[in-house]
C-alpha cells in the first residue's frame, strides 16, 4: 500500500461505533457511510439512487416514521435524523 493509500484508511473501530441494529440487521445509516466516503449525504444518496442497478435488492432500506422518532429519540437532542435515511445493511454483501 501506498503511504497515501495508508492515510485515507479507517480506523475499523471508527466504522464499528457507527454500526447500528435495525430490523435484526446490521446496518450504517447512509449519513455514516457518507462521513466515510467525505460527501454529503445527499450526494451519497443521489448516487445510490444512480446507481441502485449495481446494489441487491436486499442491500437497503428506508426508515418508517415509527423507527426514525425511535432512532432519532435514542441519539439525542438535535439529531437531525429524517424518514430519508436509507441504511445500508453491513452484512457483507455488494
């Protein structure tokens, strides 16, 4: 690995403190995987939407109102979770 290969790495317990249990599944919310990659979360889900051909079926899924009230009640005041979200299942697949 190139140094600067070796720079942009993630420390794995940065990733596995944003890992959340949704649905009996292990996901990220896409705000994460956004702060992972270094955009927006809205840039992050406009390609997803782009590209949803090369993701299984089973890859996402969005939020119901019931469980973004829960999740948004579990971060904290000033969470600025919406139903928008689309978690990206961790389960090793794509």
């Amino acid at each position: 690995m190139t140094k600067n290969a070796l720079s942009a790495l993630i420390p794995a317990e940065r990733i596995a403190q944003s890992i959340l249990i949704l649905r009996g599944q292990r996901v990220l919310l896409d705000s994460e995987h956004a702060v992972l990659y270094g955009v927006t979360t809205k840039r992050f889900n406009e390609q997803v939407k782009r590209n949803l051909a090369r993701f299984p079926a089973d890859f996402m899924f969005q939020l119901g109102t019931d469980e973004a009230g829960a999740l948004r009640s579990q971060s904290g005041e000033g969470s600025r979770i919406s139903v928008d979200l689309m978690p990206i299942a961790n389960d090793g697949g794509a």
